[in-house]
C-alpha cells in the first residue's frame, strides 16, 4: 500500500472519528482556498498529460500563488521532481495524489499529528495571547473561552492591554457575552493588572485564564521588555506559567503574517499559533508555510465568525478540507 492509500485511510478514519459538525467546518472554512487551488491543478492535469519541466513551472505558480510561500514551495518542488524521478511518474492524474502526500510530510516532518494545549490538572492554566492590533485577538478570546465553558471549565479573562483606547472595555464586554470572570483595569502598568488579576484567578479557583496583551510591533525592544516582565509575573503567580503563548495572525495577510511570527518568536517564547481569517482567504497554504518558515505548531484556526468556528488545528482536517475533491 502506497503513502498516498495510507493517508486516504487515515482521512476515512479521522472523518470517522470527527464530529460532521467538524468536517463541514473545515469543509467550508477551505472553500475559497479549494477552489482555488484544485481547480487550477484540474487545469493543469487537462493541459499537461504528462509529466514535464513546463508542468513543474506552472505547479510552483499555482502553490506560490496559494500563499504556501516560496521558501516552502522551492523545497517542496526539489522534493517532488526527486521522487517523480526515482518512481518514474508521468501521469499527472496520478501526481495529483503525490502532490497531497508530500505536502501532509512538509507539515507533520515525522512529528505528532496533535498539537494539543498544555492543560494543567493542578490550578489555573495560564494562556498568554500576543499578536498585531486587528488580527482578530479580543474575538479570538473570547472563542476560546466559549469553547472551555462549553467544555465545563471555569474561565477568566485578564485585559493586559491597558493603554491601547477601549481595549479594556472591550474585552469585558466579551466576558459578559461569554459568562467569563474578567479582572482589568485602564491606563495602569499591565505586568501589575496580570499580578492582581491571577491573584483573583487563585482565589476563585478559575480553570483557564486567558490573558491579553497589547499588539505594538513597531517598537519591539518595548514590547519584549513588556512581555519580559509580564512572564516573571506569571511565574512568581502561577508555577510553570503561562503554559501557552499563543500568537494570533490574519490568515488573509498571508506573508506579512509570516514576518509577524518571525518577529515575535524573537522577542519572546511563543508555543503556538492561531490562524484567523482563514475561511475569507484564498490563500489558506499560509497554514503549510508557517510551519515550514518559522517551526511553530498551527493549534487554531478560525474558519468562520461564529464562536463554534475556531477549531483545534488538525492537519488530516485540513489536507481533506483542502483536496477532498483529489482524495
């Protein structure tokens, strides 16, 4: 049995496993990114009926135009014309289906398919968000609290941007909405309001405790001092904490959101990323390039506005939601 056969079963296996509320999401949220894609490589398979340098030109288009990006692209086409080599491939019918395979290995790299949040059974489990003003990172909170509720888990929200106008109300406003603890205060130092506020969390015995953070990148040595001391905070507050720092981007800046995450991995100790957007884009590869340009796991997505659109990242999902018409 090929790769290719083995994945399929893997796919049949996890639509089994999913919830179809899952799968229609993914499904969907791909849509704009599949049509796209699938159908200019339907196009290709019409034009070439075999394999040749000409085809190879006109693929490496079709995926930088998908936002996978181009470092990830030159990699994945130095992969693929090795193997078309080595097995002797000329039917691009047939390629379609290597092409699905080789870029599931780009993702997983012989890693765990799971990219799972760092759950505490003692305490409060603290996640920091970070990410660029207009990203979709209040809302984000405010998903992920919906999703815990959902899931019996007390949650609160501590607004750490405490400068930027309205951000406080804002994110109260979503605890409202959600039925979240929230501490927060204006104009006041955030490594103190993030201070007072686990204190609360402690005492309240909270589950999840979602913390936000101003998005200013214009001035990095500012925002890493900041950020540095919003983490020895955490840690003199909560033992190993926080236990995630998730990075929201805009999935639909495509590249630019790759420069963002490049920028914030140097600043401070990011564990994951949430890809917003992703259902308004075309350009969903972004999720291939990511991974591949900056090494950090792809835990959410959002695929959608509703709060039940953000969904834990599964690349078996996602592969399907982007080639089930290959599949």
């Amino acid at each position: 049995m090929g790769l290719f056969d083995k994945f399929k079963q893997l796919v049949s296996k996890k639509k089994e496993e999913s919830t179809e509320e899952v799968v229609q999401v993914y499904d969907k949220g791909l849509e704009k990114t599949r049509n796209e894609v699938i159908s200019k490589l339907n196009v290709l398979g019409i034009k070439y009926t075999k394999v040749n340098e000409e085809y190879f030109e006109e693929l490496e288009d079709l995926l930088i135009s998908a936002d996978i990006g181009v470092k990830t692209v030159f990699s994945f086409m130095e992969r693929l014309r090795s193997r078309v080599k080595k097995e002797n491939i000329i039917d691009t019918d047939y390629l379609k289906e290597v092409i699905v395979d080789e870029l599931f290995i780009i993702y997983v790299n012989n890693e765990s398919l799971s990219d799972k949040i760092n759950i505490q059974k003692d305490g409060p489990t603290v996640i920091l968000m970070v990410g660029v003003n207009g990203v979709g990172k209040t809302t984000t909170i405010a998903k992920l609290a919906h999703k815990y509720l959902n899931e019996g888990k007390k949650v609160m929200m501590i607004a750490g941007d405490t400068f930027r106008a309205g951000a406080v109300d804002q994110l109260k406003l979503w605890a409202e909405r959600t039925g979240s603890l929230f501490f927060g205060k204006d104009n006041t130092d955030p490594a103190g309001v993030i201070f007072d506020g686990l204190d609360m969390a402690k005492k309240e015995n909270v589950d999840i405790v979602l913390i936000d953070t101003a998005g200013r990148l214009q001035n990095k040595v500012n925002l890493m001092k900041e950020l540095e001391k919003i983490n020895k905070v955490i840690a003199t507050k909560v033992e190993n904490a926080p236990h995630e720092t998730l990075l929201v981007i805009d999935a639909a800046t495509g590249q630019n959101g790759i420069m963002q995450a490049k920028s914030f991995k140097e600043i401070t100790n990011i564990t994951g990323l949430v890809l917003t957007k992703l259902d308004g884009t075309a350009k969903g590869g972004i999720v291939l390039a990511i991974k591949e340009e900056v090494d950090i796991p792809v835990k959410f997505i959002g695929l959608g506005e509703k709060m039940t659109d953000l969904q834990t990242f599964d690349i078996e999902n996602y592969i399907y939601g982007l080639f089930k018409d290959v599949i």
